[in-house]
C-alpha cells in the first residue's frame, strides 16, 4: 500500500468491505479488522508525512492521508453500527415482513399462515 495514493487506497478499500460480494463473503468483523489496519495505515502516512514536512499536493478528485484517516475512522463506526443490536432486530423485522409478504400473495397456504402466526405469537 505505501505505492498507493490516499484515493486509491480508499476505493481498494471501498471494494473489498463494502461492496454486495464483500459483505456475502466476509464476517462484519473481518471487514472492520480490514478497515481498522488500513485506518493505522493512514495515521502512520499521515505522522510520517508531517514529521517530514511533506506537504499532501493532490490533483482533482485526489484526497489527503488526513481526509483518508477521517473516511475510514467513519467507516469503521458505520461497520460497527452494523452489529449494534437495534439494526439487527430492524433486520429480523424485515425478514419477518418478506416472510409475511410471501403468504399474502399466496392465499392458499392458510395453514401456513395459521402456523406461522402461532410460532410468531408464542415468542
């Protein structure tokens, strides 16, 4: 990553913790320790490049390490509010109305429905 400019590393790290695959294929953990060792990364960038006196020149549509140590400390608490316990009973709720959606397209299923109202009432 030190070849890498702070743009670059933030999509590298947009695509592999926030994109629809990432969030399939890797544990909300994993994709916060990712966010949280490319963050010391850019505090490390940032520290070094200060004590140098080495001024961040960047073209347009370039950001500095310190815009890229701002966006990736609010990533990591977007990621972390993602296991925060009212977000996952939001999701449950969500499921519970797709499955809920499911039986009123198909009114012939009412034993199901009857089933699936008595499990639901009696947790």
């Amino acid at each position: 990553m030190p070849r890498l400019s702070a743009s670059h590393i933030s999509q590298f790290i947009d695509a592999i913790t926030f994109s629809e695959q990432a969030s399939k294929m890797l544990q909300l953990e994993t994709r916060v320790y990712i966010v949280n060792r490319a963050l010391k990364f850019a505090r490390q960038q940032e520290a070094t490049r200060r004590k140098r006196g080495i001024e961040e020149t960047f073209e347009d549509g370039e950001i500095t390490f310190t815009d890229l140590t701002e966006y990736l400390e609010q990533s990591v608490r977007h990621l972390e509010s993602l296991n925060c316990e009212m977000y996952l009973k939001l999701v449950d709720f969500d499921e519970v109305r797709i499955v809920l959606d499911l039986f009123c397209c198909f009114p012939s299923i009412t034993y199901f429905r009857f089933l699936f109202f008595t499990l639901v009432s009696h947790n």
